[in-house]
C-alpha cells in the first residue's frame, strides 16, 4: 500500500515536470493565447508554428504595397474614433480581411484568392455593405471604392497580386514552384494561369479571365 501510494506521488510529480517544461516551451514558441501580431515580422511567414490567421491584414498589405505600387491604397477614410484619416485601413487590409474573416476562405491558395477577386468584380458573389470591412470603423463605408479600384485593375495586376498573397501565406508551395514571370512571357502567363483555373459551379466558366 505504502509503494502503491509513493508511485502515485511520483507519477504526480513527473507530469507536473512535463507540464511546466511544455507550458515553458510553449511560451518560447507563442502558442499560449494569442500571439502578439504587433511583433510578427518577415521571417514569421516561413514559420509553420505561428497560424497564418494571427498575421494582421495591416501586416500583408504593407508587404503588398512594398512590392506594387501601382495598387491603389484607398485609404482616404476617416477613423471614427479619432476623427482622422486612417492610413493603415487600405484597400487590400480590407480585402484580406473580407476573404479572411468575412468569407472564411484559405489564405493558402491562389484558388479561394481567386474567387474573392471574382466577388469583386461581381462575377461570382455578392459583397454586402452592410458586412463590409471597415463599415463601423469608418465614416464612410468603403466597399464601393474598393469594387471601382479592384475594377480598374487590369489582368496582369490582379495575377500578379494573387501570387504574392499566395506567396507570404504559403512560401513553401511558391518555393517549389515559382510561376513564371509577367515581364518575360505575360501572354504565356496569363494563358497557363486561367488554363489551370476551374470553377464546378453554374457559370463558372465566366470566371475564368480573372
């Protein structure tokens, strides 16, 4: 009865060991409560222990706006709480934000990017105003904006903006397999890219020249 009782204590306290050297390694890694985005930089898109959901869309569209200066920012809007423009609320962190919060799609693939470009351009389904990003947080709601700018966009842009997204969320799967450039043969691109698109739903084939 005596070594049954020492076992337990023992068996207790070796699991109260593992849980404190877990709970330790844990916190080196950031995967207790939420991980502190405000510090999430470059080198934690090659990370796979951090969740791509945690990434801020304020983070993805400064990368995106780093790397296109033709993309428009759109962010002109005024702040409701501080009665000033607020210039991190650009088109793409509204975009990300609505194919990510609002739609509930994978960051991972150009497919589900694809498809938030089509609502866009009203090929495939319909944004509402009134769960727009950016609808309580600004004095003007700025979904018809964003549709006019996304709209103005010509193909090639909207191609090369679908890599990129693909590419900080994913950059193993664009590692392995970099898409051919834009500069070096575009009418080759853009003919394998919407070769290599499929939509199984009922005008789907419409969506193909996005």
């Amino acid at each position: 009865m005596l070594k049954k009782r020492y076992l337990n204590l023992f068996i207790a306290g070796l699991m109260g060991f593992c849980l404190s050297l877990l709970s330790v390694q844990m916190r080196e890694y950031g995967l207790t409560g939420n991980i502190g985005v405000s510090s999430v930089n470059a080198q934690d898109f090659n990370n796979p222990i951090i969740n791509v959901r945690s990434i801020r869309p304020e983070f993805v569209a400064q990368k995106v706006y780093e790397s296109f200066e033709d993309i428009p920012k759109e962010n002109q809007y005024i702040n409701q709480e501080t009665g000033e423009v607020d210039l991190d609320n650009t088109l793409i962190s509204r975009m990300v934000r609505y194919h990510q919060y609002i739609k509930t799609r994978p960051t991972k693939f150009r497919l589900d990017w694809k498809l938030t470009l089509a609502d866009y351009l009203g090929a495939n389904e319909n944004i509402t105003e009134a769960r727009y990003p950016g609808r309580s947080t600004l004095t003007i709601n700025p979904m018809n904006g964003d549709l006019e700018a996304i709209n103005k966009l010509n193909r090639r842009q909207r191609e090369n903006l679908v890599n990129f997204l693909v590419s900080l969320y994913n950059p193993e799967a664009s590692n392995s397999s970099k898409p051919k450039t834009a500069v070096e043969t575009p009418e080759v691109q853009e003919e394998e890219a919407t070769d290599e698109i499929r939509f199984p739903q009922p005008g789907g084939a419409d969506l193909l020249k996005f």
